[in-house]
C-alpha cells in the first residue's frame, strides 16, 4: 500500500510557504510548493495582518499540492499549520472574525507591562507561568486591547485561528498557548486565578490539546473547492519553533539555537526551570511537543542585516545573501560591535541609522560599506548567542558540548563558523527545514508512521546532511570577546528587557 503525504504551511512574520512531504522509508521529501508573503500593514491606526490575504494564499497553496499529489498518484492523509506566537485574532458569537490581528510589532503595548505589573507582580507572573516579560506576549497585547473585548467570544491565536477557518474546530494548541504568557506552568492549563486579578476574561480562551490533536476533516465546502476531500486537519506543535525543534536529535549536552529573524536559543528539558536567576535573566520556558520544555532565550537575529540588505536596495545597492558571505568570509579581524537586542532593533524606521546611532554611542566608527556592516551584525550576533549559551550551562548546570542551528539561517556558513569560535562549542547545521520536517513528523506520528519522537528523531539523523563546524584558534578572537562584552554591560538593562519571538 502506498504511504500517504502530508502538507504542512509554515507561516512567519511576514511570509509563508506550503511544503508536500513524503516521510517514506528510503527517502525524505519536501517539496515546496509555493511561497507567499503578507507583510503587516496600518488599518484602523494599528499595524495589522491581513487575514483575507493569508488565508487565500494557505487555500492556493493547499489547492497546488492537492494537484501535485494527484500527479503522483498519492493521497494526502492531513494538513498541519504552524506560525509564529503571541498574535490572535478574535472571534464574535457567530464564528466571524471581529477584525484583522494586530502584529506584534504594533506600539500599542508601549509600557503595558508595568500597568501589567502593577496588579500582578512580576515575580507572581513568572512564577506562575516561566515565560520571559516581553511588551508583545499575548498577556500584554490583551491588557491593551481589554476594553474592546465586549464582542470577543473566542480569542484564537493565528494557526488556531486558521485551523477554526479550516476545520470549525476551535482550540488552543499547547506549544503556542504556552507563549501567550498566560498558562500556568504547574497546571498546564489557563491560568483563571491571575486573568481574573488582571481584569481579563478568561471565557474567551479555547480549550488546550495537546500537539498531535486531529481537529477533524475540513469543512466540506473547503475540501471540494481545494480538492481535498477527506483529509484532516492535525495541529503539530504550532508554534513554529516547537516544530523545529521536534525535528531535531539533540541529546541533554547540546542546545540549538532557531536561527531567523529570531535567534531563539535554548535546550530541550523535561519540565519548566523556574526560578529568581531563571528571571533575573529572561528565560522562558515555552511548551515542547509530546510533553517537553522548550528552555528557550529569544535574541534578535538576522532581521538586523535583512533590514540592512531592504535599506541597501532602496538605495540600489543589490547585493545577493551569497556574495554577501563570500566577501565576509574573506576579511580577516573584528572591527566594530553592536549588542543586537538593543531595543531599538526591534522596528526601526531605518535600521542603518539605528546602527549608526548604537556605534555612536559605544564610541565606535560607523563604516558604510555593507560587507563591513554585514560582518559586523554576523560577528555580534555570535558573541550574543555564545553568551547566552554559557547563561544557559549556568542556569541548568549542565556543561555544553555542542549546538545545532535549526532553520535557515543555518545556511549562513560564516555565522555558523563565528558561532562555534565565540561559543568554543561544536556547532552542526543541515536542518534548514526543520520547522517544516518537525510539524510533518509530528503528523506521521499521529498516523502511525514513527512509534514516538525519537524513532521520529532517529529517522532524521538517517536522512538529512549535516555539517560540522570546529571552533578555530583566530588572532584577535579572545580581544573582540572582551570588547563585545564590555559593549554588551552597558546595555545590561536592555537585556533584561529584551523583546524577541
């Protein structure tokens, strides 16, 4: 009998793909079968997702592989949807959406948490729940928008909202609930006690399931016009980063580091690490598939240098990500440093002269040229990550051996090998689709294709290319780390602080 495929849409922060995926028993194959993009847009004096827009994409895509499979001659046993965390959209008593999500970037939320605070104490906050304070959790944005809930009767973060469009199941799946800040860690359910001292509504929140929860088939209407007819909706872990790291055979001494806009760096623990030096440090402890923590620090990360390359175009400087890194790759030294989770990173109007504006004031020379701008982000972005990973040797009392880069950004060879000379730490790369291959095994466990995670992990290590990068003894290293360090103090606060997804 021939094994079925499965699609899985995976959705971040301004672009989407939809990926057919055969999880065969001697080969691995996903193929992409479109890409779009929805970048957020003022609607109402807030910035915004276009929802329509999204959604029509995922059904064109969801309608090319229906068309693809066929000229395989295969079936397609379910979908999966993944995405990025803390935005929702909000749903009225007859299953309308009340009005396009606001993103995350949005300033709504500007000096929330301290509102936020003031009723609930931080301390009460993270012991309740170990997520990290950022001004854009779900928590906060819902604080803002508290007095124009009266029409809310269903509050669904995005993939929950667009498997409610998909399927009429409406849920909260754990790995995405747990980053509303909103869960409490002990229970692993809504944590009512605290929404009520905040003045929140708890009625609105969708019950939680578990990734790997089938939601049942889509709607009939959906299936026809796509050509999907019996084929179910499943929801793997929805947040993007549990599926990447679902797909990852890591073992307890190495960490891995998400690598994107977002350098989401972490370990895999069996239950949430909770204490006064995991806050006084900002670590969050997201929900992992099948039960695990994700044990996560959320630091920028290449949307520094793709804001660059976007002002560099504007400006008719086209240079290809490629020659970008063989230039990089090519000049020997360190030059200045900036600490990336400057909260002016987060979303500058100009990204160069936020740069500009750091360097002025750390006393350093600000260099045009985009090669000594790209390597300069690529450096920093390194010592960043090296320091969060000794926190983390630190906070768990474990002694690293190694890292895997998780994503795309694993593609950059020169952050890849900067990484591992920061860091002294093995760094492997390969799973550049390792939000995707997460989500689809976990649709091939629910069918009975893998037993478990780690016959799931197994298969990985038995199909994918991985590439190893040894830390390197450079000249200068070891005075650059001082520097970077000197410039990361100074913005001690600002870590603290820190925003990320």
């Amino acid at each position: 009998m021939t094994e079925p495929l499965f699609i899985a849409v995976d959705l971040g922060a301004g672009s989407g793909r939809v990926f057919l995926c055969d999880i065969g028993l001697h080969e691995l194959r996903l193929e992409e079968i479109r890409r779009f993009h929805y970048p957020p847009r003022m609607k109402k004096g807030r910035l915004r997702w276009d929802f329509s827009l999204i959604f029509d994409e995922i059904k064109a895509g969801l309608r090319q592989a229906a068309a693809r499979a066929n000229e395989l001659a295969r079936v397609v046993r379910s979908i999966g949807i993944d995405s990025w965390a803390v935005d929702y959209g909000l749903v009225d008593a007859n299953g309308t959406l009340i009005d396009d999500p606001v993103c995350y970037r949005d300033d709504r939320t500007d000096g929330a948490i301290d509102d936020v605070c003031a009723l609930v104490s931080r301390r009460s906050i993270f012991e309740r729940t170990g997520i990290q304070f950022q001004s854009f959790n779900t928590l906060i944005q819902l604080w803002s928008e508290r007095k124009d809930l009266s029409k809310a009767s269903k509050l669904l973060l995005l993939p929950d909202l667009i498997n409610y469009v998909l399927s009429g199941t409406t849920a909260a799946e754990f790995t995405n609930a747990t980053t509303t800040q909103m869960i409490n860690a002990s229970t692993g359910t809504w944590d009512v006690d605290m929404l009520e001292h905040l003045g929140l509504p708890s009625g609105i929140l969708p019950k939680i399931i578990p990734a790997g929860s089938d939601l049942g088939e889509l709607k009939p209407a959906i299936a026809a016009e796509l050509g999907l007819q019996g084929v179910h909706v499943l929801a793997p872990g929805t947040h993007d980063t549990a599926s990447a790291v679902a797909a990852a055979p890591i073992s307890p001494e190495w960490a891995y580091i998400s690598s994107g806009t977002w350098s989401l760096i972490g370990m895999e623990l069996d239950k949430p690490l909770i204490n006064a030096d995991v806050q006084c440090e900002n670590f969050t402890n997201e929900g992992g598939v099948y039960g695990l923590t994700r044990f996560i620090k959320n630091v920028m990360g290449l949307w520094i240098f793709e804001s660059c390359r976007l002002e560099w175009k504007d400006h008719g400087i086209d240079l290809e990500y490629d020659e970008i890194i063989a230039e990089i790759t090519n000049r020997d030294g360190f030059g200045a440093m900036i600490f990336p989770d400057d909260k002016r990173f987060l979303n500058p109007s100009s990204m160069l002269n936020a740069i500009w504006n750091q360097l002025r004031e750390t006393g350093q020379e600000f260099n045009e040229d985009p090669i000594a701008i790209s390597k300069m982000i690529f450096d920093s972005l390194a010592f960043r990550c090296a320091s969060v990973l000794r926190s983390i040797e630190f906070l768990t009392g474990r002694r690293l051996v190694g890292v895997q880069i998780l994503g795309g950004g694993g593609r950059n060879r020169y952050l890849n090998q900067m990484t591992a000379n920061a860091s002294g730490l093995r760094v492997k790369s390969g799973l550049y689709e390792a939000t995707v291959l997460g989500n689809v095994l976990v649709q091939a466990i629910s069918a009975g294709r893998f037993e478990s995670l780690s016959q799931a992990r197994e298969y990985v290590v038995d199909n994918v290319d991985f590439v190893d990068f040894a830390p390197q003894a450079l000249e200068e290293l070891n005075d650059a780390r001082t520097r970077y360090g000197e410039i990361e103090n100074r913005f001690a606060n600002a870590r603290r602080s820190i925003t990320g997804l």
